[in-house]
C-alpha cells in the first residue's frame, strides 16, 4: 500500500516538474521571439511582470460599476 502513495507521489512531481520546465521554456519563447536576444534578462522580467499582470486580472473580483 505504500508502495502505491509513493508512486502516485512521484508521477505528482514529475507532472508538475514538466509543467514548470513547460512554462519556463514557454516564457523563454515568447521573450526571444517578441524582442529578441539584446537585454535578454531585462525583457524576461518585463515579460514576467505583465504575465504576473494579465493573471491578477483575470482572477480579481468584477468591480460593480455606478452607471445605470
């Protein structure tokens, strides 16, 4: 039985390790392929930073407007 928590465990990790290499290489992509390879670090963390963005407001509660 502890054999089978183990492995259900391990498969976990290795499911969301190949997602994060996914998305790392992704991210990578995107950069090299948008702005190409001058000031690579700085445009991955431009890139990283309106990710971070397009993400917060996609899961931000609707704002109720005042107009009718």
């Amino acid at each position: 039985m502890c054999d089978i928590k183990v492995a259900v465990e391990m498969a976990l990790l290795r499911k969301i390790f190949w997602l994060a290499v996914f998305l790392i290489a992704t991210l990578s992509f995107v950069v090299l392929f948008e702005k190409g390879t001058t000031d690579f670090i700085p445009n991955l963390q431009k890139q990283a930073q309106e990710f971070n963005e397009m993400v917060r407001a996609q899961f931000a509660p609707a704002q109720k407007s005042n107009k009718p």
